[in-house]
C-alpha cells in the first residue's frame, strides 16, 4: 500500500479496492466490474440472507428489467423520490420508441401490476416475494465503488399482507435479519432505528433503517431499510383481496418492501481495511485460511507433503482455504499477497513444524497494541479443524467489538446546539433530543453544513475525496436508547422534543 488510511481516506479506499482485485474500472462512469473478490463476498452475503428469509416463507422471482413511464409515474411521490435518477430507453433499434422505458431504479411498480391479478382472495395471502437482481440510478455526483454507483446489485423483497399488524411484525423481522447480515456476518456494529418522515421511503408509510457508521471520516451510512408501505400502492395498483367474512368484503393488501446492496461491501473495507489492505471476518471472507510452506532445499518434499495434507483436512471440514505453493515468490511476498486480500488465518508449516507434527497460525485481525501472544498459535495437527474453528470465532467476535468500541466512542449525547456542530466537526455522530418536524430537520441540515452553524450559510462539500456534503442529517430514531425525552427540548429549535434522533454527517 502507498496511501495511508488516515491520510488520504478515499485514495486509500480506491487502492485497496484496485490492489486487492476487488474492482475494475470501465469505460461508463460510475459503473464497475466485481471482480471474483468481491462478487464472492456478496454470493456469501447473499447464501446467508437467502437461506434466513426462505426460513419465513420468502420464495425468490425475477420480474423484468424495463418499466412503462405510465406505471412508474403512478405513485407521485414515489416517482418524485427516483425521477432525476431514473435512466431512460427511447430507442430501439434506429427507431424511437412509442413510449419511453425506464430501466428500474426499484421494482415496485413492476412487481404490483402482477400482484393485483395474483391477489384475489384471503387465501392468496400473505405473499411474500424477493428478486435478486440489479438496477439503476443515473447518480450524477462523484461515483464511488459500491457507495455511490450507477448500478449495482441488491436484493428486494415484496410482501403483501391482509392485516397492518402482519406487516409490521415483518418489518422488525426483516430488520433483525439486517442486523445479523452486519453485526454477525460482515463484523459491523449498527443502530437500528426508524427514519423521520423527511427521510422514508418515498410513497411509504414508515422506513426503518439499520445505520452503519466509518470512523475513520466519522460518516454515517445507511446499511439496509425495511419499508412499511401501507395501503398507498394497493390503493394506485387495486391490490384487494375478498375476506373470509360472511359478508366477503373487499378490503386493500398491507405492503412491505425491504432490501440490502452491494454497498455492503464498500463499508465492510472502509471499517476493517487497514494500512496493510484488506481485513475480512472469516464468515464473510472468500478464503478464509491459507496455507504458507516454509521450503528449504534438504526439506522441500517433507514440508509440501505435510501441507497439501492439512489443506485436505481444512477443506474437508468446510473451511474456505488455498495452498499457496507458488516456487517464485518467497514466504514475504506470499504474506503481503494475502495481507492485501485480508484472508483472517495465514497457516505457517515448515520443516520443525513437521517434525513437531505442528503448525503455526497467525491472525491477519491482529494490530499494534494487541496483546503480542494473541496474534499467532502454535497448534498440534490432530487437532487443527476444532483450533482454526476456535480462532475464526475468536477473530469474527474481537472484529464486531472493535468495530463496536470505535463507533460508540465516535458517538456524543447532544443536549445544546453549541455542542452539535463540534461534535460533528470531531467526526461524532450525535444522538438530540429532536421535535421530529420537518422544517426544523432541514434547517439542522443547512446550519451545520455552514461554517460557524450559522443559518443561511452555504452547505459545503467535506476534503475527503469522497464529494460528500457537511450537513448532518437525520439518521433515525433508535429504537434502543437511554431514557425519555419528556423534559427535553429539540436542539434544533428549542420545541418541546418528542423523540431521541440520531443524526450525523453521512453518505
């Protein structure tokens, strides 16, 4: 690596992502190539997600690529929400087309024509739905991989339910599923929270969000959102369904929708990623272990003999590992190699270790300031797949809670405006007391974007490379926080508060 991280953030974020193999540019801004590198680490992602929502009835569709310009329209404020992103096909061929399609920045209006023939009656329901598959937002400010991206790949899911009680029970659901895609697969600590009207889903009934945070620039990013919809797309699409009354009423579907991108991968190498490149957790990790031989001449045959046997007791025990027995790079440069891909064990076997009839693992999670006797072990063979199991479980957790200790030191309880803008400016998110009205949401946005918090400033544009904004706004509403707001009055306006907000700088 070149760029320090505390250096030059976004030079050092576009290096490791170049230098590990995880993207490659192309000839269209803001679109990229994943690279195996990354594309593995969402297929594990997407082998996590996949398996949890099946568990609750989910079955997996695909609806089609293009949108008529009428259905995408319908719902104004929806359309409203994607309109200067929407990109648009009027030619076919040499001939323009009757109608203009819109290539899909989100599906609903796709998937809800096909609901309302599906939906009849009672028994039709819940139906619950996901697509795998990519869309596109014509993003017209600094592209960034994974974070801000003309396309990218997403999962999302469509739900229809007879009663809101139903459908909010889901929301949670698919949130908590969230959660554990961050906090217990990709090591990444988040607050779960609900957003303020300024910042739900266009055309929703309430947004909840699960909140990632980058300490290193001290920016909030939203991780994944679960969307109460309501009856609003029912109601455009004549989404109903006959009840199992004696009367048969009809009455209108409660809707959820809910999905989870590839900017995954983007703030699991801004949290972890360090000097050296990539750090991954071994659940999300391509390759969770390798092996290193340490060769001289007198013992080359011992020593590959040795490691192509414990590569086959790893692989048959369901661990993710590569040999690396490449003869023209020497030891270092296979240890940087790896280092770079943040592969979470490097395994060391050389002729002592074979005739001890042991091995050495070394953790790449390690950093200074770490106890020293933590970051390798010497192991016995025999029991070589119940240790690397005991350090990958030991790397995932100690991930997780540094992740956890860096972001809940970057994060302030606010109480006075005077105290909100150097919060901020020290790279804190901030958790107010808030009025939860949108005119005084806005004006925090323009205040602390401006130099001195004064209102009527100019909102200025951060020095990370980034092309990130400095207003702070609002994140969400946690729902895990200490105590009421009942005495408190909103930081923004002096109103009586009626909820504790988080808010921060973010992507």
């Amino acid at each position: 690596m070149v760029i320090g991280k505390n250096e030059d953030f976004s030079g050092w974020y576009r290096e490791v992502l170049e230098k590990a193999e995880m993207i490659e540019y192309y000839n269209v801004s803001g679109c990229y190539v994943l690279r195996p590198m990354s594309y593995s680490i969402w297929e594990n992602i997407q082998q996590f997600f996949d398996t949890e929502i099946k568990k609750l009835g989910v079955q997996n569709a695909y609806f089609p690529l293009l949108v008529t310009a009428g259905a995408l329209k319908k719902e104004e404020k929806h359309f409203e929400g994607f309109s200067a992103e929407v990109a648009w096909v009027t030619k076919g061929g040499s001939h323009d087309l009757a109608e203009p399609l819109a290539i899909r920045p989100t599906s609903e209006t796709i998937m809800y024509q096909m609901y309302s023939k599906w939906i009849r009656s009672h028994r039709d329901l819940p139906l619950k739905l996901n697509q795998w598959c990519s869309v596109v937002r014509w993003e017209f400010k600094q592209p960034t991989p994974f974070l801000r991206t003309r396309e990218f790949l997403w999962q999302e899911g469509h739900t229809a339910f007879a009663t809101k009680p139903e459908a909010d029970k889901e929301v949670r659901q698919i949130l908590e599923l969230y959660r554990q895609v961050y906090e217990e697969v990709l090591a990444i600590p988040v607050v779960l929270g609900q957003k303020t009207e300024n910042e739900k889903f266009a055309g929703g009934l309430y947004t909840t969000t699960a909140e990632a945070f980058i300490p290193t620039n001290g920016r909030a990013i939203q991780g994944a959102t679960s969307h109460c919809l309501g009856q609003n797309f029912a109601e455009l699409f004549n989404i109903q369904f006959e009840t199992d009354t004696a009367e048969k009423t009809k009455e209108k579907v409660w809707q959820n929708s809910w999905g989870l991108t590839t900017r995954t991968i983007g703030v699991l190498v801004m949290v972890h990623g360090d000097d050296k490149g990539l750090v991954l957790p071994p659940r999300v990790s391509p390759t969770q272990l390798v092996i290193v031989p340490i060769l001289f001449k007198d013992s080359d045959t011992a020593v590959e003999t040795r490691s192509k046997e414990l590569h086959k007791i790893l692989v048959d025990g369901g661990v993710r590992c590569v040999l690396d027995d490449r003869k023209n790079y020497t030891p270092g440069n296979k240890y940087a190699h790896w280092e770079m891909k943040g592969v979470p064990v490097r395994l060391e076997v050389g002729p002592k270790d074979v005739e001890s009839n042991s091995c050495v693992l070394i953790r790449r999670d390690w950093k200074e300031g770490d106890a020293p006797e933590t970051r390798k072990v010497v192991v016995k063979v025999e029991n070589l797949l119940e240790e690397v199991r005991k350090l990958f479980d030991s790397v995932q957790k100690n991930m997780l809670e540094r992740a956890r200790k860096e972001r809940d030191a970057q994060t302030a309880t606010v109480t006075d405006w005077k105290d909100f803008v150097p919060a901020l400016d020290s790279k804190k998110m901030c958790l107010i007391p808030f009025c939860d009205e949108d005119k005084c949401e806005d004006d925090i946005k323009e205040r602390s974007g401006s130099k001195g918090g004064e209102k009527g400033g100019a909102e200025e544009e951060d020095s990370t490379g980034f092309g990130l904004k400095a207003g702070a706004k609002s994140l969400c509403k946690p729902f895990e926080h200490a105590g009421g707001v009942e005495s408190k009055t909103c930081v923004g306006c002096g109103k009586p508060a009626k909820a504790w907000t988080l808010f921060g700088r973010s992507y």
